[in-house]
C-alpha cells in the first residue's frame, strides 16, 4: 500500500535511511565495477568523500538545497576525475545512487508514482549540472591563466566546445548557431542562419511548452525546460535548453541565447524504463526479487551464501568510515572451526562442505540483522558487529561458542568446537589494523588451547 507523505516527513525518512542508502548504493554490482573497473581504492578518504556526495544528492532530493549549493560535488568530481572515470560512469553512479534510494523508499511504502517523477526531474537536473561540471573539470587539467588574459574568450570557447549552441535575434531569427548545432540538427549552418528557429520544432512538442517559453522570456528572465527537437532527415533528439535573453544599455531584449545538452541517449532510456515498469506492473515484486538477487551473486560466497571476501573488505571499509564519522563502537571477530582439516581427511571434502553450511546457517540464526557476516577463507569467518562494543561482542562470540558446541553437526561423532579472536575499533585504527588485532586474538585462543574466546590486549 504506497503511503502519502509530506515533505518534512520525507525530509526525516531520507536522513533516518541515510546509511542504509549509501550501504546499497556502494554494494551496487555496477557501481562496484565503475571502481574496480578505474581501480578507485575504497580508502577512508574516498569513501568519506562518496557519503558527502550521496548527503549532498539527498538534500536536493529532499527540496532542502540545490545541486549548485551542493559544495562537495567539485572534490567528488576531482576525485573522478583523477582516476579517469568517464561521464557515462559518472551517470552510472548517479542513477544506481537513485535506484538505492527508491529501494528504500519502496520497502517502506512511500514510493508513489508523483514522487518517483519528482526523484526523476531532480536527479536529470543534478546529472546535466554535474556532466557540465564534470566536463569543465576532464578538459581543463591546466593552471588557469591570469587575470589579464581574455577569459570572456576562452570562456565563449568552452561553452562553444561541450554544449549546442544558437543565438536568435529578439523575434527568434537565428543569427549564430555552432559546430554541435550543426552537427546534432543535421543542417547547414548557411540552412539555418535567417530562418526562424521552428525550423527544428518538433510536431510533437506541446505549443504549451513554446508559450511558458516566449512568456518567460519576453519578461526578461531565463528559461530551462526539456525540448524534443527534429533533425533535417526527419529524426529526433532531445536536448536540456537554457535560453537566456540579452539586454542593451536601456534593459530592452536585443537577442536570445540558447545553450543546449545533448539527452537524447539519457531520455530514450528513460522511456524505455517508463515503458518496461507500466508493461510489468503487475509483475513488480517478482522483477526486484531477481534482480536483487542477481546483484549478490557476485558478492556471495558460493558454498554458504552469505558475504564472500571482497564484499566484505568493502563493507568494511564503509563501516569504519561510518563509525568514526558518528562516533559509534565497532569490533570485529575472526573465528575458525578447531581441528577441521582433521574432518575433512577422515570424512572427505563433501562432508566438511554440508558441515560449513550447516555452521553457517546456525550461526546466522543467532546474530543480530546488522551484523555483517562472510566467509574469510576455508574454514575461517569473520562478523563486524556495528555500534557494538568489545563487551557485547564477547558475549556474541561465547554464545556462538557454546550454540555450536552443543550442535550436532551429521558425519562427525564428537562435537565441533571454534575458537574467537575479538577486538574494537579504536581512533587510530584502520582496516587492517583493526583486523591483525583480531586476528593476534585468534591466534592466541589458538595458542592457549582452542574452544575459547581472546579479546585482543596490546
């Protein structure tokens, strides 16, 4: 049942989920390979300036900024920059930040359709300021020049470069049009000069939408709007149009300037999504279900289907970022079956295999829903307890301990017994610091006998 909300609720609901978001957003299988792809290191850096990004694209989406308010989104860009990351990559990461956040809004039933058009219009609006942004930033690797130097030149030569480009005079005649004008029309530029500019209407294009145009304009104020335009061969393109006027000494219009973004690709897949999802309505839950489920496969261990390594390195890469930024406990817990390759020599491979999923599922059933758990390697595993401190992540591990203890595992007649190293994230800590802590601890429950738990003492 989708709920209405108003905006301070939906405000409250954006920064209550705020991790939750990021968390699907960074364990999006595309936006997984966007990094390994360009081999961005998931670093406490990186990763710090990911969750201003996402704080950032939040409040645009929750009306409380605009995207040119947006402060962090420059260094965002930088960072992509600095590992090569193309503009398709950088929409690639806008939109799966989207698809988080109407995921969350879904589960929740907040998700109408008024609302998803809304999330739709703003997040078009933040890529088209970012893809500008963001090309600016890719071709102007250089120092910029002096103050002396004709910036009003070099600044008509960007926008020249990297948007379409016309200007009317104040009864719409076309006096200038560029090089992309051209190229995206179809028409000459010596086809264009003089002639009105609905030489490119579409038919399709409602005369409403031409009306809001000329009256914002004729009252001397900018205009941006979405318009479908036709090419000379009778194709379409649709571009994100700006048109500002011009005014002389007295303040009276003199001409129009049109600055253009190619959206053609961008809108195409919009409809096709918009035509996908009112074909499939019906069919809603099903197509989440796959496809959440595709998307972890790749971050599942294959034998027990909980998080495999890589996965987990990430997510704790993000959980330490967070912890330190909210000032909450987080520890770690590295265990492994004692005596295991004992079980596999006496009982063969198939058998340890059924013993490891019948430990996990155990072990699973007796955490809490936001510890992290995986698989580390053989019969080794680990579990990152967030806003949990070393206290309460010891008695979890002598919990386990005893649970698995008095389990009855098929194929070995003795009981299995694990043996626990635990340690807590301190201010100077980093991933693997924290992880050799807990991992000295494991060798010391090793050391002292097996079947216990060793908190970490430097």
């Amino acid at each position: 049942m989708i709920k209405l909300i108003n905006s301070e609720e939906f405000s409250y609901f954006l920064r209550i989920n705020r991790n939750e978001i990021i968390k699907r957003w960074m364990a999006k299988n595309e936006v997984q390979n966007v990094l390994h792809r360009h081999s961005l290191p998931i670093i406490e850096k990186n990763t710090y300036l990911f969750y201003e990004f996402c704080d950032c694209y939040i409040s645009v989406i929750e009306w409380r900024a605009t995207v040119s308010e947006c402060q962090v989104k420059i260094d965002f860009l930088q960072l992509l920059n600095n590992y090569n990351i193309t503009t398709a990559d950088l929409f690639t990461l806008i939109n799966k930040l989207k698809n988080a956040i109407e995921e969350v809004i879904f589960e929740n039933g907040n998700l109408s359709f008024a609302l998803q058009n809304e999330i739709d219009s703003l997040t078009l609006q933040m890529a088209n300021d970012l893809a500008i942004n963001f090309d600016i930033i890719t071709s102007n690797n250089q120092s910029y020049k002096s103050e002396n130097s004709n910036l009003l030149a070099e600044y008509k030569k960007a926008v020249d470069l990297s948007n379409i480009v016309s200007k009317t005079n104040s009864k719409g005649v076309i006096t200038y049009v560029n090089d992309k004008f051209c190229e995206i029309s179809g028409y000459s530029r010596d086809e264009l000069v003089g002639k009105p500019h609905n030489i490119i209407r579409h038919p399709d294009m409602p005369r409403e939408a031409f009306k809001d145009l000329w009256d914002t304009i004729k009252a001397k104020k900018s205009w941006n709007g979405i318009v479908t335009n036709m090419k000379k061969e009778g194709g379409q393109y649709i571009v994100d149009t700006t048109v500002i006027p011009i005014l002389d000494v007295d303040g009276d219009v003199v001409e129009y300037i049109a600055i253009r973004h190619d959206i053609t690709e961008l809108e195409e897949t919009k409809q096709q999504l918009r035509n996908i999802n009112k074909a499939m309505k019906n069919k809603v839950d099903e197509l989440y279900s796959m496809t959440n489920t595709l998307e972890q496969k790749a971050f599942k261990d294959n034998l027990t289907g909980i998080n495999n390594r890589e996965n987990f390195e990430d997510m704790f890469s993000i959980e330490i970022v967070n912890a330190k930024l909210n000032d909450q406990a987080l520890s770690l817990i590295i265990f492994d079956i004692d005596n295991f390759k004992l079980v596999n020599d006496t009982y063969g491979h198939q058998a340890g295999d059924i013993i490891l999923k019948d430990l996990v599922a155990l072990i699973e059933n007796n955490i809490k829903h936001g510890d992290i758990f995986a698989r580390w390697g053989g019969e080794e595993f680990v579990i990152l307890t967030p806003s949990t401190d070393i206290n309460g992540t010891y008695n979890l591990a002598e919990n386990l301990k005893k649970l698995v203890q008095l389990h009855h595992f098929n194929y070995v007649e003795d009981n299995l017994t694990l043996s626990f190293g635990i340690a807590q994230l301190s201010a100077e800590d980093t991933k693997r610091s924290l992880f050799e802590k807990a991992d000295k601890a494991l060798y010391e429950a090793k050391k002292n006998g097996r079947n216990r738990t060793e908190i970490y003492n430097a």
